[in-house]
C-alpha cells in the first residue's frame, strides 16, 4: 500500500476545488491515485471543516456543509480578503453573504422549534398530570370495588345465602 504526503494529499485536493477543478478521471490520470481514494481524500478535508465541494458546476448547488464551511471560513474576513477568498473558490461574494443569512435563519427557525417544543413538553407534562389524576382516582374505585366484592363473599360464607320471600 502506497503512502502519500500530507503536501501531496493537500495539493491533489486543492485542485479538485473550484474556480478550475480538475475532474477526478483528470488526476486520477495525473496523479496515479484511484479514484476511491481521491474522493476519500476530499470527504477527509470536508470533515475537517474545509469546504470541498462535492458539486464543483454550481456553488449553489453545494452540500449544506461545504456552504456553512464557508460562512465560518469567511466569517472574520474584511471585504478584501473576503474578495480574495471567494475569488480563489469561484464564489461571489454576495453568494456567502446570502448563505450567511441562511445560516442564522436557520438558527432562528431553531429558537422558533425550541420554543414550540417547549410549549408542547409544558402541554405533555399537564396532560401527564391530569392522566395520573384519573388513573389514582380509577385505582381507588376499582380497589373499593374489590373490597365490597370480598366482603359480599365473606358475609355468604358466614350468614350464608339470603333468603328470598
């Protein structure tokens, strides 16, 4: 099994990423690296938080982790180098502006669900309490029951049957 370098492992990724991608059936040619492993190579750099998009036409067209990937890369970059950057992944910037906002709505909509499920854990655990409260009371009228019925058999056992006139 052949090793290759981080260097090397870094630049055959590095070329996979836009604004010219290289095709994997390109490097597999060039490099001599099959092709299962350069797409393992890519999903290691994806899991490490770089964005290395599986969908190298359309940017907005990405995985939702390669596109928050960016957001995050990005996101203490001023105009300039935020220029630079997206020019260097064939981006726009108003493209990652727009993938930002989708981020934080995302995160709102997030405080929206927590609050709703809030609100139907509050709903559960009332329905919980009034369900508890019949059943208690179901228990006593079936434990009375039980208790009139056992004493209904020991009276016929002691006095025996009643008589009927």
């Amino acid at each position: 099994m052949q090793r290759y370098s981080e260097e090397f492992k870094e630049a055959t990724v590095q070329k996979m990423m836009p604004p010219n991608p290289v095709p994997v059936s390109q490097l597999v040619e060039e490099t001599g690296v099959s092709d299962v492993t350069l797409y393992k190579w890519r999903k290691q750099y994806r899991e490490r938080g770089f964005a290395v998009p599986a969908d190298d036409t359309n940017p907005d067209n990405w995985k939702p982790e390669d596109k928050l990937a960016v957001v995050i890369e990005t996101a203490a970059m001023n105009e300039v180098e935020l220029g630079e950057y997206c020019r260097s992944k064939g981006l726009y910037p108003e493209q990652v502006q727009r993938w930002k906002r989708s981020a934080l709505m995302g995160y709102q909509r997030t405080d929206q669900v927590d609050q709703t499920v809030s609100r139907n854990r509050k709903e559960d655990k009332q329905e919980i309490k009034r369900l508890k409260s019949q059943l208690r009371r179901k228990e006593k009228a079936l434990a009375e029951t039980a208790a009139l019925l056992v004493l209904s058999k020991k009276s016929r056992a002691i006095w025996g049957e009643p008589e009927e006139d």
